[in-house]
C-alpha cells in the first residue's frame, strides 16, 4: 500500500497549501471592490446627468453661455433665471 499512502500524503499536502486560496480570496476581494466602483460611479453619473438637465432647463432660451465665459458674463445670464 505504499502507492495509496504517497496518494493521501500528496492530496493532504495539496489540501493544506495555501498560496491558491489566498490568490482566490484576493480575486474575490478585487471583484467586489469593482462592483461597488462601478456602482458607485452610475449612481453619480445618474445625478450629475439629473443636475445638468435641471440647470440647462432653467437657462433661458438662446442662452449663450459657454464653456470659458467669464464669470460675469455668466452672472448676467445667471440674474435673468427666475427664481
């Protein structure tokens, strides 16, 4: 029976070794941690998309601000949104 022994020694040995399992935790670990970054960055996408549609909504028609004006040029743009 020397042949089953060295099987159970190398199956208990297999078993016992770690390395797999600490690389297979760290897969798991790197997957949730994914999940919840990506969760999280829809959530806010969602809201800045809400925000930006809820400013644009409120600027007044042929509003011609862009992205660079000065500050008071967008101030007086700003003063002509009712409150």
């Amino acid at each position: 029976m020397p042949y089953a022994n060295q099987i159970s020694r190398r199956l208990y040995a297999f078993l016992c070794e770690q390395e797999g399992a600490i690389a297979a935790e760290y897969a798991v670990l790197l997957a949730m941690v994914a999940a919840v970054a990506v969760g999280a960055i829809s959530i806010v996408g969602y809201h800045v998309t809400g925000t930006a549609a809820s400013v644009s909504a409120r600027l007044p028609a042929g509003s011609d601000v862009q992205l660079g004006d000065s500050m008071s040029t967008m101030q007086a743009h700003v003063n002509t949104i009712p409150p």
